[in-house]
C-alpha cells in the first residue's frame, strides 16, 4: 500500500499486489499517451514504478468491485523520452482499466494514472504470472494527438491516421517506407467535437474523405474541400446526445447519409442530397433512446444494409432493424433472440465461420455475459456460445470489433483486454499482451492490420501468411462503395465482408476491406454485389497487395440487360441455358453469381451450353471469360 508520487522522476517503486491512489493529484501529463481516448481534460497523474526480477507477465487491473473510471499508461525508457508498452482505458467492467503483458527482468516499466476521466481516488492490482506465449505481436510508434480515426484521406489506397480538435484535422499522411507526412488542414469551430465517435467517408464524391463527429449536444458534418486542404462545416441545430456515428446510404440513391446513434431519444439520420444539404429525420430506426453502438450490416443476404444497436441496457432491448428495401425498416430482433437487455454498448458483425452470412458477438460492458451467435443462412440464428469460448471469458470493455490480424483467414474478435484469436468452428481463444480497441488499419501498408491507442501507432509485426487488400471505387453507388458485399474465393474457402464505416462503439477503422489469406498463394475471384446491384466479379487478382475495383458503370443488376457482346436464351429459363459470343471459345470458363453475389456453379462451356436445371428458382448473373475480358449477363431460373 502506498501513494503513488507526481511524476516521473519521483514514481513510487511497487511490486506484486494491491496498491491504493487516494488521489490523483501530480501535476504531470502522461506523455506520449498509451491508452486511448486523447487528452481531453488531463491535468494530473500518479506514477508507479515497477522493474520485475525475471520474465513473467504482469497484470495491471482497477477492475477490483470499484466504480471509478480510470485510465493508465505503462512505459519503459527514461523520462523525457519514454516508450509506450501499454495501457488501457475501459476494457474492465463498468469502465474500469486492465492489461496483461509480458515483461522483462531487470527492465523498469513506469505506470502512470491519469484524471482523463476523474480524480477520485481507487485501487489497483499489480499482478505477477508466468510468461504468456504471444503468437501474434505488435511494435508501438508514437505520432502525436488524438487519433481516433485510420483511413484512406485522399483516395491513394494507403490508410491514414487522424486526429482532430477545435480548429482543424491533422492526418499523418502514410508514406512509402513507413513514414508519415504530418498534415493539419483548418477547419471552422467544431460546434460538436467528436467526444463520443467519428465516422468518416466521402460524402460528396470529390475524392477526399469527409468525417461525422458525434458530441454530447449534437453532430458535425465536415465536409473536405476540392481539393482536400481544408473543411467546411455543416452543423445541424438538432439537439442529438450523440453515440456512435455511421455514414451509409439509407435510402439507397447512390448518396451517402449521416446517421447518429441518440442516446436519449429516437434514432435520428440526415439524407444526403450530394451537393451538402442535408435532411434531417427522426424516426423509424428505433422507437426509443439508450442507443449506444449501431452497425450496418446485410444480415439476411438480399443485398441491402440492415442495423443493428446494442443498447445501454437499461432501455428497451438490442434492436435489429431488417431493410425492407422499400425505405422502411422493421425490427426482427425478438424473432432471432437478440432483444437482449444486457449493457452492451457495441457488437462485432463479421462471417466467423466462412459460411457467406454475417454473425454476430454480442460483448459485455458489465455483466460478464457475451453472446455468440451464429447465422443459420436460413433467416434463423443459433446462439452457440457455450463451448466457443466466450463462454468462459470474463473481459469487458464498451468496444467489440473483429478483424483477421494475423492473417489467416479468420476472423477475431478485439475487445474485452483481449484479442479474442479465431481457432476455428466458432471457437475463440483469448490472447492478452495486445494493445486495446481503438481505430484499426493497415499504417505501413504491409498487409497486416495495426491499432491505435491514443498517439500510439502499434504496428502488426506478421507473420509469413499472405493477404488481399481490396479498395472500392464507386461510380453508380456511393464513392466508397460503403454498404456493398465484398466476397472472395481462394483454395481454402470462401470470405465474405460489408464495407462499413463506423464500427464497435466510437472510433473509425480502414474502409478498405483486408482478407487473411493463411499459405494461399491464389485468389480465384473476387465478387462485389454493389450497392446499386451491380454484381462485378475480377478473375484471380495478385495476392499481397491492394485491388481498386471500380464500379462499372452502365453495367447490370439482375433484372437488367448488359451489351449484347453475351447474349442468352431462353431467358427465363428451365433447364439448358445457351449462351452466345463472338469470341466465344469451345471451353470458355464461367460461373453462375445468385443475387446475394455467391457463386453457386462453376462450368466449362460445352458448345456454348450450361446446365441451370440444378438451381433454385431465382434471379442469377453469368460471367463468362471471353478472349481475355470477363462478360457478364443476368437471366432468371424458372
């Protein structure tokens, strides 16, 4: 027991076991900051020093039955020149903070509490185990800032890092070689700071990346400029107790919308008219307040966005709001059993098992208890939690993202002080030493995903698997391409992902879509259902690299016709479809796309014949390859 002294110099040296902060008081400012969420109002911190007498790993926990909202940083390095190792904010219960590392003996580690959110005093535990073997690690870089935000700012396929305040955006421009050119663009007054979450995407097509900022009294739309030097702002009236933030097009006219969880109120979301305007709505997507973390995802496969919040707990349920595709919305959530109540604040949406439909992980802020639940395909969801490991799990944190970081063609789950690590058939293995959620891409543009924590960049060191980048460019949908479904086929199986922005609960990830692609060394295709219903299909792209598909404009939906360079019949058809070309070849290569963008048949033309007699009665699209140039053709199974 003791307290902790007011800075670095003079840090209190502790070992294993319960240490009391009576208050925090010391008038040094963390620096660099480890954990996220930014400066804020810090003003004081306590140091503690710590230096182990052998390797081993080391726990730092406030999560002991306490209330307080607390927040720490750990180091190593002299003062004045100290090195983030780790830290964290929130991913104990009820917003307490916990990490577990490996350590060193012999190397002192300082650990510094700061008043981000409060000077009120608490306890916390140092703890001692043996040393953890960590498979996957990462190497902290510092930047500067408050960097809430990992994305493309320019459209040159290389994600940024970005952090805002009062008067202007600062983008660490990502350069070839691992380096960053440091960029501050002015804005005008925020009215709302981005205090609870940022989204971010073009929302005017001009090539330069736009951002939402959601504030405890209201959202800020800043919109980049032409040429991307400088934001003005549109600052909606509308009282909104801002949570999280998305872009996506609501109404589906190829235009980005703005939609803002509210906190104490229905839902509200602004349609986008592409010239700035934007039209606000209150309604329809949530009856009620206690909205904290709304993700848009297709959850039923018939190619549109749906939305689901995981809410505060203490209001009505979670809700799933099913896109009707007719611009209404209907919440199926008590059908699939995820009107939960528990306090949630975010939900991890991805395809865990590579079956081609999005599941869902439910996390826990408070109560311990995680919800897996795996898509039927069939309307239906399953709830398999136990034996999957999350039943076991006791993390909480308010963040649940997931992402393939090691790149092996699973997806993880980030949250709760732990990297939970995908091992197969919907079993999760928790992984701790990693840094915490924050905004997630890929920084050095070496195909493996890096976090960041406040001013630190945590750089994915690899592994030997390979991976696949693919950049969306709309022209008939949004410039983004955000709401499309991106699949892949590779000797290992199919992925699937949903370009989204605004993910977890506050913080925006890379849009571009990152696939794993383990000792795969080929990529059949790679399938985008636009937004539009544009169905675009690319024949084995290069691997370890990034692919900028471009929507091909003029080109089909499934109920439309494509040049006459294909031609079928009969269209509607029963059983044999012919299909005509003049560069046709005796065995040309194709493959039959259903409106969910799946590949359900592969064939070699026979004389220009395929057999559909084995399909479901339906709307498809067939692609064939013909001298050099994939074609492409709806027609509908009778």
């Amino acid at each position: 027991m003791g307290l902790a002294q007011n800075g670095c110099l003079t840090a209190l040296p502790i070992s294993a076991g319960i240490h009391t902060v009576d208050t925090v008081a010391g008038p040094e400012i963390p620096n660099p900051l480890c954990a996220p969420n930014g400066l804020g109002n810090t003003s004081a911190s306590q140091w503690y020093l710590y230096t182990p007498a052998e390797d081993l790993s080391m726990t730092i926990t406030t999560d002991l039955g306490q209330t307080v909202d607390t927040r720490f940083h750990i180091y190593t390095g002299a003062c004045g020149s100290l090195t983030c190792v780790g830290g964290d904010d929130d991913s104990g219960s009820g917003l307490t903070s916990t990490h577990t590392m490996n350590v060193t003996g012999g190397v002192t580690y300082r650990i510094a509490f700061d008043n981000r959110w409060t000077s009120n005093g608490f306890d916390f535990q140092l703890i001692e185990n043996d040393l953890v073997n960590i498979p996957l690690s990462f190497s902290p870089t510092s930047l500067g800032g408050n960097i809430q935000t990992v994305v493309d700012m320019d459209g040159d396929m290389l994600d940024d890092a970005v952090a805002t305040s009062t008067n202007s955006v600062t983008i660490f421009k990502q350069q070839v070689g691992d380096d960053f050119l440091v960029l501050t663009r002015p804005t005008p007054a925020a009215v709302n700071s981005p205090s609870w979450s940022i989204a971010a995407g073009d929302l005017d097509g001009n090539g330069y990346t736009d951002l939402v900022y959601g504030g405890g009294s209201g959202a800020s739309i800043m919109m980049a400029s032409d040429d991307g030097t400088e934001f003005t702002q549109v600052a909606p009236p509308q009282y909104i107790f801002s949570q999280r933030t998305n872009m996506v097009d609501i109404n589906n006219d190829g235009i980005l919308d703005v939609f803002v969880c509210h906190d104490v109120a229905p839902n509200v979301y602004f349609l986008h008219d592409g010239n700035g305007n934007f039209a606000f709505n209150q309604g329809g997507l949530g009856p009620n307040g206690g909205n904290y973390g709304s993700i848009w995802t297709d959850v039923d496969n018939d190619g549109d966005v749906d939305m689901f919040i995981a809410k505060c707990g203490s209001s009505p349920p979670d809700i799933l709001m099913r896109n009707n595709g007719d611009g209404t919305f209907t919440d199926i959530a008590p059908m699939l059993g995820l009107a939960d109540g528990q306090q949630s604040w975010s939900s991890a949406w991805g395809d865990f098992d590579n079956d081609g439909d999005m599941d869902i992980l439910v996390g826990s802020s408070s109560s311990g208890y995680h919800k897996l639940m795996r898509n039927a395909g069939d309307g239906t969801f399953t709830n398999i939690t136990p034996g999957s490991g999350f039943d076991t799990f006791g993390g909480q944190s308010i963040e649940w993202t997931t992402h393939d970081f090691n790149n092996d063609g699973l997806l993880d789950i980030l949250g709760g002080g732990a990297m939970m690590m995908n091992t197969g058939n919907m079993t999760f293995a928790p992984l701790t030493g990693l840094p915490s959620n924050g905004p997630i891409g890929d920084l050095n543009n070496d195909g493996f995903l890096d976090i960041v924590n406040g001013s630190t960049v945590y750089m994915n060191d690899g592994n030997l698997n390979n991976y696949l980048r693919v950049h969306l460019t709309g022209v008939e949908s949004n410039k983004d391409g955000i709401g499309a479904r991106i699949t892949i086929h590779t000797p290992m199986g199919m992925q699937i992902r949903d370009v989204k922005s605004g993910d977890g609960f506050r913080y925006m990830s890379t849009i571009t879509s990152h696939f794993g692609l383990g000792q795969d060394e080929e990529v059949y295709d790679v399938i985008v259902r636009w937004p539009s219903g544009i169905v675009q299909t690319v024949f084995a792209p290069p691997v370890n690299g990034t692919i900028d598909i471009v929507e091909m404009a003029g080109t089909v939906g499934v109920e439309e016709t494509t040049p006459v360079e294909l031609n079928l019949f009969p269209n509607p058809v029963t059983d044999v479809l012919r299909v005509s070309s003049a560069h046709l070849g005796t065995n040309a290569a194709a493959m039959v796309i259903d409106a969910a963008g799946r590949v359900v048949m592969r064939t070699v033309l026979s004389n220009g014949v395929v057999d559909v007699s084995g399909l479901e009665v339906g709307s498809y699209t067939l692609q064939v390859e013909v001298a050099g140039r994939t074609l492409q053709r709806s027609f509908t199974k009778m």
